[in-house]
C-alpha cells in the first residue's frame, strides 16, 4: 500500500463506531481530503492529541479501501485562539464550516490554505472577530473566482448586490438582493487588494461591519446554498 504525507488542518470529525473517527482536513498538498483516524478515541491513542481543530498538523497517510488512513500526525502549530469570547468562537467555526462545505475534494487550493493560516493567526490577536469573519469570507470567494463583481459601483448612487448574480447594480434588481452602502463597497475594495493585518489598524472600518456580514451571509445563501449553523451544532455533525 501507498503511504504519503501533507500539511493540514482538521475542519471536522465524525465519530465512527467505538473507537475510530472520519476526518475531513485541509491540506496544502492534496486540498480537502476525508480519512479514517482508527482508534483516536481511545484514552491512551497517541494520535488523539494531534488531531484537533486548529492545528496545523504533519500527517502521514496510508492507502484505504474506501478512505485513507491515518497512521502519523504531529501538531507543529497550535492556533491559540480565545474561545472563551463568543463572537472569535462563531467566527472561527464560520470559517471552518465555508472551506468543510465549499471546497472540493481532493483539488489544491494553496492560496485558500494561506489564507486560512492567516485569519488563524491574526484571530489570536486582539481584532474585531467581525471584521475577520468579513475578510475571509469575501478573499475565499476571490480564490473560487465567485466574489461580489464591484466593478460598476460609482460613489454617491444607491446601489444593490443582486445574490443570485453577485453583481453590485445601480438598478434594483427583481428579487434576492441587499442594499449596500458606499462604506461597505469602500471596505470590500480594501479587503479584495489588502493583507487583513493593515485593514485591521483603520479604525473606521468597524462602524460597517455589520452590514456587510449580513449582506455575505444572504449571498452565501443564495448564491451557494449555504446557509451557515451555530458552531455547536456543526461540531456535532
């Protein structure tokens, strides 16, 4: 059988019988892949530990039947984030849950793994867990080719996202659309040419961030047919 090793991180578990568990994670080298943890829930498996959520984990894999198997992982990253702050635990989550759904399997997707790095690392700091949440969401669609089109926005004109397109308009469109402000259009340009770091130091951007996370969370709806959980429950699944 063929062994071979990746760069990952776990975006979900599933319980699988007693003692094993089914893994979706995100590598650098394969993209989103689902393995077979055997025995990880066991007291004393030596695996266990290395194999949570928000680690960046060495992995070593061997062919399955159906799944590979995991038969090495060593955490060389561990993303310490304050999960006690309800809004860092519901945008880190969010951002688990869009990459577990939206990615396909098994297709690389370097710059969305960089991209997942970076949010982990500056969610450590101390930064509005919103304006996380609205930068990852929108440089993940940039990645896929699917962000909102900003491309006839003039400053000062009413303007609407249309969901189903993801074309910002002048015009109303005839259903499934948000209205966006000028603020809001000023920060996505910002996030689609800016690293999250130097966003993160204007002040400003804060008074509109609830704006556009709700106009993101309608579009992911609409556009993709996502419609997000609470982080309990999309733990538990």
């Amino acid at each position: 059988m063929k062994n071979y090793s990746a760069t990952g991180l776990v975006l979900r578990r599933h319980n699988l019988g007693e003692a094993d568990r089914i893994l979706t994670i995100f590598t650098r080298e394969k993209g989103k892949i689902k393995v077979v943890a055997k025995g990880v829930r066991r007291g004393k498996a030596k695996l266990a530990g290395h194999l949570e959520p928000f680690c960046e984990i060495e992995l070593r894999f061997v062919k399955g039947r159906n799944l590979d198997l995991v038969i090495g992982a060593e955490a060389t990253h561990i993303f310490r984030l304050p999960m006690q702050i309800e809004d860092t635990l519901v945008t880190s989550y969010t951002i688990l849950e869009i990459l577990s759904k939206m990615l396909p399997e098994e297709q690389p997707n370097e710059t969305a793994y960089d991209l997942l790095v970076e949010v982990l690392t500056i969610l450590c700091e101390d930064i509005n867990p919103h304006l996380v949440t609205q930068y990852f969401s929108l440089k993940f669609l940039q990645t896929i080719g699917s962000q909102p089109d900003l491309d006839d926005t003039v400053p000062g004109s009413r303007h609407y996202l249309a969901y189903d397109s993801g074309q910002v308009l002048p015009q109303r469109p005839h259903e499934h659309y948000g209205i966006i402000s000028d603020e809001t259009i000023k920060l996505w340009r910002l996030i689609y040419t800016n690293p999250l770091n130097q966003i993160a130091r204007i002040n400003e951007v804060n008074d509109v961030l609830l704006e556009g996370e709700n106009l993101l969370t309608q579009y992911y709806q609409y556009h993709f047919n996502l419609k997000f959980v609470s982080p309990k429950v999309f733990q538990a699944k």
